[in-house]
C-alpha cells in the first residue's frame, strides 16, 4: 500500500508540472501578442525629448519591428521577455541600444539606452 500512495504522489506531482508549464506557455502567448502593434510617445533622455513611433511584431516569442525618429528609422530585432520586462535591442544610422520595457494595458515604459548617445526613459500609449 505504501508503495502505491508514492507513485500515485508520483503521478500526481508529474500532472501538476505538466499543468503549470502549459499555463505558462499560454500567458507568453498571450503577453506576446499584446505588444504588437504601434506605438506612440516619447524619449526623455540626457540629450533632450525625442517624439517616437514604434512598430513591434512578436513571433515565436521574438519581437522584431521598427523605430521612427527624427533622426531616422531604427530596427528592432531579437526582443525577448523575461523577468517581466521586454528588451529590444536596436540599430541603425552608425548606433545601436536597447529598449527595456514593461507593458501595462496601453502603455510601454521603462529605459531607453543609447550608449554614447542619448540614455533616459520613454513613455508609449498604443496608437489607435
């Protein structure tokens, strides 16, 4: 009888994981497809304000799009999700740097890092 309650906790632990790990996939599913689309706002960095659209596209987990500037258009590539923040990196025009943000609803904040150019923070609301 002991033997049975083991493999049967066994079991049981097994389906637990197997359940926590689909739900899982599905909320980064679900977060995925809330980033894309367009984005507006802007850059308040150490070099000054800076109006910005961004274009984002999430696929297989990987965020990919675009950045408009005044400067010129940058691309985003290999954008990944972890510890509850997005990290897109960027380059373009002789640069390259990172967005780190964390989506609420409409909104996408957090760092905007440029080394060498421009370090600060930036402020989008989804573009209807």
């Amino acid at each position: 009888m002991r033997y049975f309650s083991i493999a049967a906790g066994g079991v049981v632990l097994i389906a637990l994981a197997l359940c926590v790990s689909a739900a899982g996939v599905s909320a980064q599913q679900n977060h995925d497809s809330t980033l894309d689309g367009r984005w507006s706002g802007l850059v308040n960095a150490d070099a000054g304000q800076m109006p910005i659209d961004v274009t984002l596209k999430v696929v297989d987990g990987k965020a990919s799009g675009t950045i408009a500037t005044g400067h010129g258009e940058l691309a985003i590539s290999g954008g990944a999700f972890a510890d509850g923040k997005w990290t897109l990196p960027f380059s373009g025009h002789g640069m390259s740097g990172r967005l780190v943000a964390t989506l609420q609803g409409d909104r996408l904040s957090g760092d905007w890092i440029n080394p060498g150019i421009a370090i600060g923070t930036f402020s989008l609301t989804r573009a209807k």
